[in-house]
C-alpha cells in the first residue's frame, strides 16, 4: 500500500495508531492556514481529538520513495468553507516527515482560517 493511501486510511478512519505508523516521529507539517508548525504529536493529538477535516476525492497525483504529492476536497468541522486542498510529502524511512499544503478556497466569501 502506498504511503499516502494509508495516511488517507488512518486519517478517515480516525486511526491514531495507524497515523502514528506512516508519520515519522521528526516529521514536520507547514500547513496553510494560521502560519503554524505542528509535529508528529500535534497530528495525532488533533485526529485523536475528534473534529477532523473529511475529505472527499482524494487523487493521489505523484507518489515514489522519497515525495508525494495529492490533491482532494477538504470539509471542516467548524462548518469553514471547503477547500481544495493540495498536499506535498516527502518521505524517509517510509514514512512522511514533511508535508505542507496549498489550498484554494470554495466559496466566493471565503476568509482564512486563523486570521
């Protein structure tokens, strides 16, 4: 299987144990909203904590050893507006340990989460 379906798995199932198998424990998320960091931890800690984003049509674009790069529709729980969202991941040890986004938004009204 590759790296990114059993993310997209662990992710959608709410699988904290199988999230935890695919991140590497340096792993680094840049994501695009809030100009935050988080860590292997704080993704764990925000799947297990309920009120995670759903995602539809999960296209995984790109996928060897080393990167990754998906695109899918992203709903969030606190009812923002949907967004198309595109992930990059680079790999090590078979694992992700970077991933960033990019998003565009779905709605004409759209206002950044954060800000």
């Amino acid at each position: 299987m590759s790296i990114i379906t059993a993310y997209n798995e662990a992710w959608e199932n709410g699988d904290v144990e199988a999230l935890a198998k695919v991140i590497h424990d340096d792993c680094v998320f840049n994501p695009h909203v809030g100009g935050i960091t988080m860590s292997k931890s704080d993704i764990l800690g925000f799947v297990g904590g309920g009120g995670t984003p759903r995602s539809e049509n999960e296209r995984i674009l790109f996928e060897n050893e080393e990167v990754g790069v998906a695109h899918s529709i992203v709903h969030f729980a606190n009812g923002s507006t949907s967004e198309a969202v595109m992930s990059f991941m680079r790999f090590k040890d078979g694992k992700i340990i970077l991933m960033e986004t990019g998003a565009t938004p779905l709605s004409d009204d759209y206002q950044l989460i954060g800000n």
